[in-house]
C-alpha cells in the first residue's frame, strides 16, 4: 500500500496538471476572439485566419509604422539644420521655464575650492587682450535712465558679494571657485534699467559678446564680478569686470566687460550661440 | 488582448489533406500592440543618436576628475561619434533627448494604462523562473516550459532595460541641470557623480541593447518580425 502511494500522487498531479491546460486553453481562446475583434473584425473568424487574409494583416500592422520614417527628415541635409535649430531652441524654452528665480546654485565651504592656479582659463582667443586698466569704463546703453560710462569704483561702490560657486564648463568638466562682486540686479537698478527689458547684452575687450535673459540677470547670485579669491580680478580671469552668473555654464561668462546694454529685442546673441551653442544654457 | 492566440489556416491548396477542414499552418498571438511597436522604433532610432552625440561631447572632456591636471579615460574616436564637434553634438543630444524621452513616457503611460505591462513586468512570481532560463541559455539546460508572450529571463531583461532608460533621463537631468534639480542630483552623490552615472548607465543599456540582439537573431526571423507587425508566429519562447 505504502509503495503505490506516490504512484496515485503522481497520477493525481498529471491530470491536475491537464485541467490546468485545458482552463488555459479556454482561456486562450477567450482572449483570441477578442484580440481578433478589435484587430479586425472581418479578416477573422473567431480564432482562426487565412493565411493570406494574415499577410494583409501583418502587412497593414507594419504600415502602421511609418511614422518612424518622420525620423528620416534628420538625415536630410538643410533640413538636418532646420530641425537641430529647431530641436536646441525647444530645450532652451523649456530650460526658461524650468529657471526659478528664487533658487539658489550650491555654495560652498572655503576647503571645497579649488586653488586659484587649478582653476582653468578658457580664453577662446587670447589671455590678456590688453585691456587699459587705468582708463577703463563700462559703457552702459540702451533701454536705461542713465546711460553713460561707468567706473569700476562705482560697481565696487555697491555691496560687495562674495561666492564660492560651482563653474560648470559646457565641455563637461566644472570647478569650485570663490567669486567676488555687485550683483548685477543692483547694477541695473543704478543704471535705472527698463523693468520690461528682457535682455542684457554685453561686449568685450576681445570682441567677445554674450547676452543673458533678464530673469538670470535679475538672480542673486548673478555678479559684476571684479574679485577671485579675493583678490582683484588677474587679466587672464577677465580684468577688471566679468559677468559672473553660477546659473549658466561657463561660456556666458563673459570676460574684459567694456559694453553693457539693456534691450528688448534680442540683436546679439552671443559668440558662441552664434557657432551653434544654446542660447539660454542654464544649470 | 496580447498572449492571444490565434490559428493560421490554409483554404486550398496543394498542402491540403482533408477536404472537409481547413489545415492549421502556424499559430501566432498578437504580441506588441502598434503604441509599443512605434515606441520600439522611434526610440531605438533615438538612443542610437543620444549615444553617438553623447560620445562626442564625452570627447570634449573625456575624464571624470579634475580639469587641472586632466587625466583622459579614452579617447573615442570621432568616427563613431555623432554630431562632428561638441556643438553639433550638443543640438543632436538635447534635440533627441525630447523624443526619446516622450517616447519613454508614451510607452510607459500605454503599459500601465493598458494593463499590458503584465505582459512584461518581472515580479517577484518570475524569480524562482530565471534560474532555469539561465541554464537554458547559457549551460545547454532543457528548455523550460514557458506560457506566457515573455518568460522569466526576458521579463528581468525587459524591465532592467527600462528603468536603465528611466535612469539615463534622470542622469542626464542632473548634468543638464544641476541647479534645478539640485535634490536630484544630490541623491547621486552630486554633479561629478551623476556625469559618472550617465556615462555608466550608457554602458549598461549598450550592454542590454547586445545581449537584446544576440537573442533575436538566436529567436529567429519571426520574433524580429512580431515588433514589426505585432503577430508572433513562433510561440517556442
């Protein structure tokens, strides 16, 4: 009796295991006179095909793809630049309105910097384009109250900001630096700027130019900045003012300031936007 | 609706034996509906750009320290990158970036919409089925029986393939925009990290996209065919 136990369990066990199948198979067949309902109707009968009414069909289901082909538009040169434009103008709208005003980039501890002579110069040209020092003004136009040219010793007449910020570089590299500064949002209220401006642009010793949005221009943490390390502004780090504006990547970071002018109308954009960069580039 | 199976049959013809009743030929089940089929396509298209276009800007600092001194990792070459300098390869990745991302969402709203996600959702019911898929695979085990569209290894491949995607836009976001998604990069242990992250969650899905291939040309022709017209005829796996 003992020994025939587990044969009858066995016995048991496979035909559960068939009533098992079958219950999957009904099911099976449920499901297919649905699926064949919505695929179609008339190709089918319940849960059978012809098989040349199944090439119509697998035939009609790979048509249904072709807007995968819409992708092709990219490969098609002019239009490949259009599209690109287009595609970088899309993530620099959405970048203007994932930008919040009120949010702060990081600061840093003194002993999270790097030191001043690890800290890259990107010049694109050359490192000193040979700025006169001495006889130095900004130069302040467009929609402002008072126009004119500004001395270095009416920015740094403004409270002075000090900021140990991460440079992000766009190439993929960023560096922790300690940056000194009038906001720029004090500034333009010295200057009487347009509260409905949108733009500020600015040029430089080295034909240099760059343009930032007003709401970053706006942002606390937006700088004139005419001190690293606290130290003077050296004449390779862009002296005696630079843009300094931890929100962007680096490359808006203007150095050598002799121009700044307040627009509604966007006319430069910037040196290297103007190569194929994004415009508003913000972090 | 999808595991829904279906016979071919064949009227007339030479093939036939019996008058009476049509000879089944093959069977097939309607497998990827067209949402998951398009988003297959459009998103195999745009993973192929945002890999040759992240390779390229990887180029302009191929390193993951510091920029003084800067110690390079690889130099990849520029012929199989996308975009030819770093600007270029800029437009391509923050242009594909929309469509792979909407692409990603398109597909993960219609699974979990649909129901269909069951299909190919590895849950905790499929852990005690990989191991011997595994052994299948790899060590010449038997075959397991398998009822489902996707068995228990494909199920863990398919669901890791795609929260590696949801990980390469979260990466990505971090490098993008590392101020305002300041938290989120924090939970990556920061912006250096989350650069290293993005740069490894390439390879794992590089990896995916191999061990992807390598099962369909070993599945055959009709599996490749099903992404194209949804039918899968060869039931076997």
């Amino acid at each position: 009796m003992k020994g025939e136990e587990p044969a009858e369990e066995r016995k048991a066990g496979e035909t559960d295991r068939r009533l098992d199948d079958i219950e999957v198979d009904d099911k099976k067949i449920d499901e297919a006179k649905v699926a064949n309902k919505k695929i179609s109707a008339s190709a089918m009968d319940e849960n059978s095909i012809d098989e040349k009414k199944f090439r119509l069909v697998s035939r009609r289901e790979v048509l249904k793809l072709t807007p995968v082909l819409a992708l092709g538009a990219f490969a098609i040169p002019g239009l490949q630049e259009k599209l690109l434009k287009k595609g970088l103008g899309f993530s620099d709208w959405a970048s203007a309105r994932l930008f919040r005003s009120g949010h702060r980039a990081t600061t840093f501890e003194n002993a999270d910097l790097a030191s001043f002579d690890k800290f890259p110069i990107n010049g694109y040209d050359v490192d000193d384009p040979g700025v006169d020092l001495e006889n130095w003004r900004l130069t302040v136009s467009g929609a402002v109250k008072n126009p004119g040219r500004y001395t270095l010793a009416q920015v740094q007449a403004l409270p002075a900001i000090r900021q140990n910020t991460r440079h992000v570089c766009v190439e993929g590299w960023d560096v922790i630096g300690r940056f000194g500064g009038a906001r720029l949002s004090d500034f333009l209220t010295m200057i009487g700027a347009d509260p409905t401006a949108k733009y500020i642009t600015v040029t430089c010793a080295d034909d240099y130019y760059e343009s930032l949005d007003m709401a970053t221009a706006l942002h606390p943490q937006t700088l004139l900045c005419y001190e690293m390390y606290d130290q003077p502004l050296t004449r390779e780090h862009g002296a005696p003012l630079r843009l300094q504006a931890p929100t962007k990547v680096g490359y808006k970071q203007a150095k050598y300031l002799m121009e700044l002018k307040v627009t509604h109308v966007l006319d430069k954009v910037g040196y290297w936007e103007d190569q194929g960069y994004s415009w508003f580039y913000g972090l | 609706m999808s595991g829904a199976v279906i016979e071919i049959i064949r009227e007339k013809g030479k093939d036939k034996v019996d008058d009476s009743d049509p000879i089944v030929i093959a069977r097939a089940a309607y497998e990827h509906p067209l949402v998951v089929r398009l988003c297959h396509w459009i998103n195999t298209v745009a993973l192929f750009v945002m890999v040759g276009s992240g390779l390229q800007i990887f180029r302009a600092f191929p390193s993951f320290g510091a920029k003084i001194p800067q110690k390079d990792l690889l130099h990849w070459p520029k012929a199989f990158a996308i975009g030819g300098w770093l600007g270029g390869a800029l437009q391509w990745h923050l242009t594909f970036m929309w469509i792979y991302i909407a692409t990603g969402v398109l597909y993960l709203g219609y699974q979990i919409f649909s129901g269909n996600y069951r299909q190919v959702l590895f849950t905790h019911r499929d852990v005690p089925g990989v191991w011997p898929m595994v052994k299948h695979y790899f060590f010449f085990g038997p075959k397991p029986v398998v009822r489902e569209s996707y068995n228990p290894l494909q199920k863990q491949a398919y669901t890791s393939a795609i929260g590696l995607g949801v990980l390469s836009v979260l990466t990505g976001l971090c490098i993008w925009k590392p101020i305002q998604f300041s938290w989120l990069a924090w939970t990556m242990g920061g912006f250096h990290y989350a650069r290293i992250w993005h740069f490894a969650v390439m390879w794992a899905i590089l990896f995916f996209v191999l061990g992807h291939l390598v099962m369909v040309i070993l599945h055959g022709w009709n599996n490749f065919v099903s992404m194209l017209t949804g039918w899968k005829k060869d039931l076997g796996y």
